[in-house]
C-alpha cells in the first residue's frame, strides 16, 4: 500500500475519531481519548509529509550545451620570440619591411627607440621581458667531478698495457719467489700506476675548475644600454629583449639585433662564419647583427631581439653542449702523439719479448757462471719460471719507460 493511500485513510479515522460524542465517555475516558487522538493526528501528518514527493535528489536530464572561451596568450608584447629569431637568422629584409622596420618591431617590444625601455628602476618590466623572452645567459654542460678525471685516466690505452702488464709480472712473481717477495715488481707497477693516475685526475680537476672560474669572471662584461632615456653600465648577463645597446669599437654583440643608428659600423663575424673580412651593417642593406661577433669600426645603437639560447650564437653553444667530449685541437693532437708513442713502445717489448725467448729456448743465453741456462729437459721447472719472469720483466720496463716519455 502506498505512502498516499494511508495518509487519505489516516485523515478518514481521524475524523471518526473526533465523531464520537463526549457525553458518552467518562472523565478519565476523555483524556485517553484527547490523548490518543493526539498522538494518531500527529502520526497521519507525518504520513502526509511523506507523500510529498521530493525533487532534491532527482536528475533532470538537460541538454548538452557548449561554451566558447577564448584563451589569449599570457604575452603584452604584439611580437613573439619565434618571429624575431627567424627574422634576424634568416637576415630577411622582406620580413623586416612587413613587420614595419625597425620602428615598428620597437614598439611592437614596447621600447622607445631613442629613451630605450622603462627598466631603470622598473623592475617589473624587466620581469615581464624575461618572462616573455628568457635571459641573457647560456646553457652549459655539467660540470665534471673528480671521478670523471680518474675513469678519461682509466681509459687511456697506454695505462690498459701497463694494467696488464703488472698482473702478469705479479702473478708470475708470487708463483715463482712466494708472495713474500715475488709482489714487488708487479706492485710496484701497480702503485705506479695508482700514483699517474691520481697525479693526472688532480691536475685536469684543478685545470677545469679554474678555467670555469675564469670564464666566468671574463664573461661577465659590462655593456652600455639606455634605458629610460638615460645610458648606463648593465651587466651582459642584465640584458633583455627590447634593450637599446650602445656600440662602439672593441665591443662584443651582446645579443642578436637590429641597426638603429650610427655610423660607419663594422662588424667581425669569423667567430660565426669563419670569414676574415669585416660585414658593414647599416640600416637599409643589412641592419641584423649577431651575439659573438665584435666591434670592428664605428659606432651605432641596436635594438635586441633575442637573448641567451634564442640567438644564433646561444645556438651553436647548444650544439656544443650536447656534444661535452668534444676535443679540442690540440689535445687530438697530443693525445694522437701519446697514442703512437705508446703502440711503438708496445711493439718493441714485444719483438724484444720475443726475441729474448727465442734466445733462451735455443740455448742462446749463459748464466753469470758461462753456463747454457737453457739444457733441454735437463733444466729445472723452477730455472725456466724464472727466466721467462725476468724475460717478461724486460719487455715490461720497454713498456714503462715509453710511458714515462709519453707522459712527458
């Protein structure tokens, strides 16, 4: 039976209930009755709340409906960092004319060509460029820890031979003359070994820390740069997209740019090109200059248009990055003479290892009495070991000697 149905029949004894007449019932009767009736009304109105029907959790199927929402790029500048790198890689002067000029590609930055950007005391603005456009520094490789040293050392050909060198001359040693004594030669190379190669991890640890220290200290130049109307000494690593650079001779492109003013600029790009002769750079045939290159003749202003890893310059240093085992010449070429030098020193111990042994198992050799050391069968397990031991011992000192030199 529904919740319905006994709500209406609740409302149909209740009013029975209230039909019957008083005169007929006692006192005590009465107050059963009024109590008793209360109860039950109080019951039926419960039992008619609860037919009410109830929308709270009732799922009202909707039809599906479609927002558009218009997403705009987290950038108050109206050029992006991919049109200004591409506009000065490719020196295109067609882009240049339909971007505006120069003027144009300032103001698109939010830069007044002649007072530069608001960045002295704005430092908000300067924030926002480098959020917009990154900064003016260069992605290097790690630098290397001692243990890299030790383990290039460890890899070194010459050091492989000695290795095994010191394991056979020890391993002969102590079969022929007991641990007690027969260690030494081969320990002995062994420590040698040990010494070279710490010795040679140490120096190369020292040599690359400093040289990171020095290029850190001869990288941090200062530039002259105008900002809110007035020129100042910025550090290059300061430099943001939307500057106004000062030029003149002797000074290093801090950044890739375009020509806004001057006269009679040079600039030396055989660090980019490998090209000896001078580029002028003038404001209607070839306004584009490029971090990495150098002052070489006037003077002008520029407007900066990429920084760090965005320039042309940040890219190849990328390119170098990438490929941290790179040598330089010179060390390709001292490492190919110490290379030679030691397979020659490894190809005379070996002729003379086998010469001496030839020497020997032909009954070529005397002992310090005149007699043949070698007899045949005649001769004793332990006189042959020991021959061919100081045999090899020969043939190893060639190795370690022409190590020595190498080294040197």
């Amino acid at each position: 039976m529904s919740t319905t149905l006994h709500a209406k029949l609740g409302c149909i004894e209740i009013a029975l209930l209230f039909a019957v007449p008083k005169n007929t019932l006692t006192k005590h009767q009465r107050k059963w009755h009024s109590a008793f009736a209360t109860i039950y009304c109080s019951r039926a109105f419960n039992l008619s709340s609860l037919s009410k029907p109830k929308f709270t959790n009732t799922k009202i199927p909707r039809s599906p409906s479609y927002a558009t929402l218009t997403v705009e790029p987290d950038n108050e500048f109206e050029i992006d960092q991919t049109t200004l790198t591409d506009l000065v890689k490719e020196r295109s002067l067609n882009q240049l004319r339909e971007l505006g000029g120069v003027e144009e590609i300032a103001s698109a930055l939010k830069t007044d060509a002649e007072h530069g950007i608001q960045g002295y005391g704005d430092a908000q603005d300067i924030a926002k460029r480098v959020e917009a456009f990154g900064s003016n520094t260069y992605m290097k490789p790690p630098a290397k820890g001692f243990f890299h040293f030790v383990w290039e050392a460890f890899k070194d050909l010459t050091i492989i031979i000695l290795l095994g060198c010191a394991a056979l001359s020890l391993g002969l040693g102590i079969k022929v003359h007991g641990l007690k004594e027969g260690w030494i030669d081969g320990g002995s190379i062994f420590i040698a070994i040990i010494l070279v190669i710490s010795v040679s991890a140490v120096s190369n640890y020292r040599q690359n820390r400093q040289f990171d220290k020095l290029s850190k200290v001869s990288d941090n130049v200062q530039i002259e740069a105008v900002r809110g109307g007035r020129r100042q000494q910025i550090s290059i690593f300061d430099i943001v997209v939307g500057d106004v650079i000062c030029l003149k001779i002797g000074d290093q492109v801090p950044a890739d740019g375009l020509f806004l003013d001057g006269h009679s600029l040079q600039v030396d790009e055989s660090s980019m090109t490998g090209e000896s002769d001078h580029v002028e750079i003038n404001q209607t045939q070839n306004p584009f200059l490029f971090s990495g290159t150098k002052v070489a003749d006037g003077y002008a202003r520029m407007l900066v248009t990429s920084v760090g890893m965005n320039t042309t310059w940040g890219e190849m240093m990328g390119q170098i990055s990438r490929d941290t085992n790179e040598q330089t010449p010179l060390q390709a070429r001292l490492n190919k003479l110490t290379s030679s030098i030691g397979k020659v020193g490894l190809v005379v111990a070996f002729l003379v290892l086998i010469v001496l042994l030839v020497r020997y198992f032909t009954g070529n050799t005397q002992d310090e009495n005149g007699n043949q050391e070698y007899n045949g069968s005649k001769t004793k397990v332990d006189d042959i070991l020991n021959a061919v031991v100081e045999i090899v011992a020969a043939a190893v000192t060639i190795v370690v000697v022409q190590f020595q030199k190498a080294c040197l």
